[in-house]
C-alpha cells in the first residue's frame, strides 16, 4: 500500500509504498525516521496517510468548496 507524507497545507511531500500490514504507524515511524527529527516535532508539520484516503480527503474538500457558505440557509 502506498503511504503520504502530507504537510500542514495539504501538499503531498513524499510517498512510501510498503507492506499492507505496515499501517499508518509503522510508515509514520518510517517518515519520522527518513527526516530523523522528534516524533513530536514531526507530527506538528506532517501528517501520514494511505494514499487512497489522501484522495478520499481532498474529493470532500473540493465538494465542499464547490458549494461554499451560500448552501447554509441558516446563516446571517
């Protein structure tokens, strides 16, 4: 499966693909690794996923864009 590595912008900055079995933990310690920096520090700037919910993610934001505030009938 491939895993992102997905800065605070949304961006994808590096891609891994590993084993199935690996999950999100096992390539973030990967990521964590390759940029040899705390994991505290680490999860502050990144964000590891499954490339296949990368996707999922960024097809939401851009429907919801689509729409904008207008939709909310409630609003003031």
């Amino acid at each position: 499966m491939k895993y992102v590595l997905v800065d605070n912008f949304g961006n994808i900055v590096d891609n891994k693909d590993l084993l199935d079995d690996v999950g999100v933990k096992g390539a973030t310690t990967y990521f964590v690794k390759r940029k040899q920096i705390p994991y505290e520090s680490f999860i502050q700037i990144w964000k590891v996923m499954t490339e296949i919910d990368y996707n999922r993610n960024k097809e939401r934001k851009y429907k919801y864009e689509e729409f904008g505030d207008w939709i909310d009938i409630e609003k003031s």
